[in-house]
C-alpha cells in the first residue's frame, strides 16, 4: 500500500493528540507512534513573539519532498508535518511531527529525520520580538543544524 | 522574470516582488545576481555577501551554477531556521 505523507503549513494552531488519532484511527497494524513538537521558547524572558515567515507553495513543496524521502527510507504506515506561520509567543507550538510504523525504530528516525531537514531546507524565517521594544532581529541559522541534516547524508 | 524576496534580503531589498528583464548574457543563478546587484543599492546591499544568500528556481533550491532556464521565478533568501 502507498502511504502518502499529510504535509500542512497554516496560521492556526494545532492538536499534536487528533493527529496522532488520525494516524491509528481504525488500524491493527501501527505499533510505533512518535510526535515532535516544537514550541516557541523564551529561555532568558526578553522575547515577546516570533514571527514566522515562509514562502508560500515552496513551504508546501519542500516539506512534501522531504516527507517523500523519509518514507522512501522508513517503512511508515503514516506521517504528517504541520508547520505553522505567523506570530507566535513563548510557550505556543510552531512545528508537528508525528511518524507511526510498525515499529518503534523506524518512527523515531523518521520523525528525526524530518526535523533535521525541515529546519534545514523548509522555507521559514524567524524574527524575533522583543518585550523591551528593542529592534526586531532576524535568527540566524545555526551550524550545528546543517551537522544534523548532514548526518543522515554520511550513514 | 519574477524574482522574489524573503526575510531580511526581501527588509534589504525593500519589495517582496518584482518582475524583470533580464539581458541574453544572464544564463545563471550566479549571472542573475550579478544583474541584480546593479539595480540600486538596496540591491546591492542585499546581496552583498551574496556567498550567504540561498537561491529556489520555480520553488525547488538550486546552487549558484544551475541555469535559469525557462524557469518563470526565481526567489532570494537567507539561510532558513524554520522548526
């Protein structure tokens, strides 16, 4: 059976629990649930929200085609990637990754996987806001991301 | 050809959108830029370290070598921290 991978980019946010739910509904054969979900932090109590930028369609595509890839590499009865846009403030979620299979090692590296390349290749900027009204700051890209995605290149 | 922007390059540029005509001698990515860069100097200053700036054709990511083509879009952005 073709698996197809469910690949959303919006404003609103989600439920990390449906789509999970929407993964096992009706299923005998799933053993393995794995969800990331990646939420707006503020470790130092400065920032009041980030703002998420993308590239409408490219988000789209991009995350299709590495969704594509992992369930090349993974034997995956279901995957969805939900990543949403906008403004968003300290403690809400920006990003979902849920991965299910028969079993547990092929959903946890998938959803790794995932995560690895989305932050990598998934059009989407953030800009950071400020509590003190300090001028806006763009986030830079970090090395240590381009290490990760780069791992599932050498293995 | 329509070039867009993201980010700060689009803040630097100072339009998302914009429709150009391109010369017969720009042929790559990399041409493409160059062209660019003598626009304005928003443009330039843009592309000033243009080694950091990431390049889509028709929304797939491309290098700085890869023809245009009869690619209809091309898109300018910097390094991406979605996630």
């Amino acid at each position: 059976m073709v698996v197809e991978a469910t690949v959303r980019v919006q404003a609103e946010d989600f439920s990390a629990q449906s789509e999970m739910d929407t993964l096992t509904a009706g299923r005998r054969d799933v053993g393995a649930l794995v969800s990331f979900t990646g939420l707006c932090r503020d470790e130092a109590g400065t920032l009041a929200a980030l703002e998420l930028e993308h590239y409408p369609g490219m988000a789209e595509a991009e995350l299709d085609r590495i969704a594509s890839d992992a369930l090349k590499r993974w034997p995956l009865t279901g995957l969805t990637v939900v990543h949403r846009y906008g403004k968003i403030r300290p403690g809400e979620q920006i990003v979902l990754v849920v991965a299910a299979s028969a079993h547990r090692r092929a959903a946890f590296e998938a959803a790794d996987f995932l995560m690895d390349f989305l932050k990598t290749r998934a059009p989407f900027w953030k800009k950071e806001h400020f509590v003190s009204g300090k001028a806006e700051t763009w986030v830079a890209a970090k090395a240590d991301d381009d290490a990760d995605a780069e791992r599932w290149i050498a293995s | 050809m329509n070039i867009r922007y993201f980010a700060w390059v689009r803040e630097r540029v100072g339009v998302e959108e914009e429709a150009i005509e391109l010369p017969s001698s720009v042929v790559t990515v990399a041409d493409l830029i160059g062209h660019l860069k003598t626009i304005d100097d928003n443009h330039a200053f843009a592309f000033e370290d243009e080694e950091t700036i990431r390049v889509a054709l028709d929304q797939m990511h491309v290098e700085a070598d890869a023809e245009l083509g009869d690619a209809k879009e091309a898109a300018f952005f910097p390094p991406m921290t979605g996630g």
